[in-house]
C-alpha cells in the first residue's frame, strides 16, 4: 500500500509514500496499518493523516518522537487483504505475484 519515506518535525510524525492505484486512496484505509519492520509485521492505529504538499503526513498511535519515527523509515506499509477492494477480471494486487517463477 505505500512505504515510509521519512520521519517529519519532532512530534513523531511520518512522511509517506502512497503506492495505491490513486495516491490519495490510502486515506481510505487509515484506521488499521501493518508496518513490514525487519521482516515483521507490527500493527499500528492511525491517529492522524494530513496532505502536506503533495505528501502525506500520518501520525501513529505510539510513536511521540522523530526518534521513534525514524525507526520506521524504509518500512513498507501493508493492509489487511480482507479490506483490500475486489479487482476487475485481468487486474491484481502486487502481492499475489510474490514468490511466482517466472
């Protein structure tokens, strides 16, 4: 869904980028995100996301300070496949093509 690109400001906020098919559709799924952090997932609330710039800008339940945030830099941004939106014939999600030969 988007991965963590940088911490932003002192607060323990987080720049992130958006790999949804439009950018701003991962606002619609900003209750409930799971960071990939060192090959585990760890579940975070979002307590706020803004549009800063062209950039989006989440604040995470837990993470009060740039240092934490910067713990989550290169983190790749997941969801739940059961939230994900069902996909037309001939369309799929990027994870269905992990771990196929090709």
């Amino acid at each position: 869904m988007g991965s963590i690109a940088k911490s932003y400001g002192v607060k323990g906020w987080i720049k992130v980028n958006s790999y949804t098919n439009q950018r701003c559709n991962i606002i619609d799924y900003s209750r409930l995100w799971i960071l990939e952090i060192k090959g585990k997932n760890i579940y975070f609330k979002v307590k706020r996301i803004r549009l800063v710039h062209r950039f989006f800008i989440v604040q995470l339940y837990g993470i009060k300070t740039c240092e934490k945030a910067k713990t989550l830099i290169g983190s790749l941004i997941k969801l739940q496949k059961k939230l994900l939106p069902n996909l037309q014939k001939g369309e799929y999600y990027l994870y269905q093509f992990k771990n196929l030969r090709v």
